[in-house]
C-alpha cells in the first residue's frame, strides 16, 4: 500500500467543556472506551489530554497514567501520544512530567502566540529541554506549527541537533491568533516543507484544522498526501449547528473520505514503521 494515512484523534483537549460537547470523554474510562472507538473506525493515534472527574484540564503525572493505563487495557495497539501542552498558563514543569511515563509520542509546541483571549507562552528555552527531555526518554515529538515562523524554527532546530529525524510536523491551523485555516495557508506551508526541508530527511506531516476547518483541510491533506488529526479537541460539530455524537463519528468520517479517494488507512502497527517508532 503506498502512503497510507494515519489519523490521530484528539479525544479531549483542554478547552472543550461537557456544557458544550456533552459527549466529551473526561474521566480514564470515558477516555479508554471513546480510544477503543475511534481505533475501531481507522484512528492509529490517540492525542491525550487529561482531565480531572470535574472536567477541570490537570497535568497530574498520576491522571495521566490512568488514562493510558486504561487505554492500553481496551486498546493495546494504540500510539497514545500525550500533549505537553496542557492548558493555556500552566507552567513548563508541569507539562513536562508526564514525559517521565515514557509514552511512545508526545506535542512539542514550537512557539509563543496569541491563542483567542490568552497568550500561549513558549519560550525557546523551554522548548529545547522538552525536546531534550523527550529525546532522553525516547518519546517521538509531534511538532505542532501554527503559523510559519514555527515552521522555518523547526529547520533550525533541526539543523543545530536539537531535533532529530524523523520528523513528525502537525500544521494546527484556524487558531485565533496563528494561521486560519484558509487552504492557501496548507498549501503555502506544504510548500515551504518542500522547498526548505533539510536535504534527504525523513520528515512527516499532518494537519489538525480547528472548528469549521477540520473537514476541508483533512480532504486537503489526503490529497496532497499528509496525515490528518481530528476530534472533539479541535471541534465539536459533525456538520454546522450538529454536535458531533463521538469522537469516532468523525474519524470514521475521515476513513470514508480516503476510501473514496483511495488513499488507504494506517492501522496503528503500519503508523508505526512509517513514523519510525
């Protein structure tokens, strides 16, 4: 099969509240069980925030290893990637902990930016030892780019040693505050990745298009022949003023899609070898 898709799916993010998305999986269980189902319908990665039994965002190692720990139990063959994200303000060394559990992929946010009403504060830094943290653990970085200037830091990075290949780039676009996610913009990056991308490396790309954009850049990305993340982190809707009914809706809407347009889907042990784990 040539270039089959992986698609991840960000189950719970750290925004999203039940008064908005009601079937939002909050607690160990909810998360495992909407993991099993998104797997079951073509997803080979699992994004993972975590939250505590009140919905409250947490970055609680202990919360963390629940959740996996759940997951594995009902899904084994997922690639569970843990962000390092967590919610806007929380501090570095609180998104860096649950490192310590050793998950095969974890987020590696490569700037600070104006994120809707907050600032997203990533400072250089601290962006080199989660890199270096993650690198001593062995834990693949997702690198998550919201506008260009992330983009070309990644190269740079990479050229300096601080990031090693392969490389897995996630394009976050129609955040407020970084790119929208106007087509033009995917194809722009893709251009750049093309163009700029050290000589002969292994480098990967997805795309994650929040709220309305989630469906028309993931038929983009097939296309062009990058990955495609969606899920109730980036948007709660299946279709305007219809709130999506699972996680698994949407993925398995995204299957669909690539069978039509006969781009096969990666299951977890075919994500695998593609991304090098």
């Amino acid at each position: 099969m040539e270039n089959p898709l992986i698609i991840t799916c960000a189950l719970t993010g750290a925004e999203i509240t039940r008064e908005r998305q009601p079937n939002l999986p909050v607690t160990p269980s909810e998360q495992a069980a909407a993991a099993e189902e998104a797997v079951q319908a073509g997803a080979s990665v699992i994004h993972l925030h975590v939250r505590e039994d009140d919905g409250r965002p947490s970055q609680r190692v202990e919360r963390f290893a629940e959740s996996i720990a759940e997951i594995r139990k009902r899904v084994p063959e997922a690639i569970i990637q843990i962000s390092t994200g967590g919610a806007v303000g929380e501090s570095i060394e609180n998104r860096a902990r649950p490192l310590g559990l050793k998950p095969e992929m974890a987020s590696l946010n490569l700037g600070t930016m104006n994120f809707g009403e907050d600032v997203f504060y990533n400072h250089p830094r601290d962006i080199v030892a989660l890199a270096a943290k993650m690198h001593e653990y062995k834990v693949m970085p997702e690198l998550e780019i919201y506008e260009a200037g992330m983009l070309e830091s990644a190269f740079r990075l990479a050229k300096q040693g601080v990031l090693r290949e392969p490389l897995h780039l996630q394009f976050v676009l129609g955040v407020p505050g970084g790119m929208s996610g106007d087509p033009r913009n995917l194809s722009h990056l893709v251009a750049m990745l093309q163009s700029a991308a050290p000589a002969g490396g292994a480098i990967h790309w997805g795309v994650a298009g929040v709220g309305r954009y989630q469906l028309p850049l993931a038929v983009q990305a097939i296309v062009l022949g990058g990955h495609v993340r969606v899920g109730f982190e980036d948007n709660i809707f299946y279709r305007k003023g219809e709130v999506a009914k699972s996680n698994a809706q949407l993925v398995a809407r995204i299957a669909r899609i690539a069978a039509e347009l006969d781009r096969p889907v990666a299951a977890p042990a075919v994500a695998r070898k593609l991304l090098g784990l």
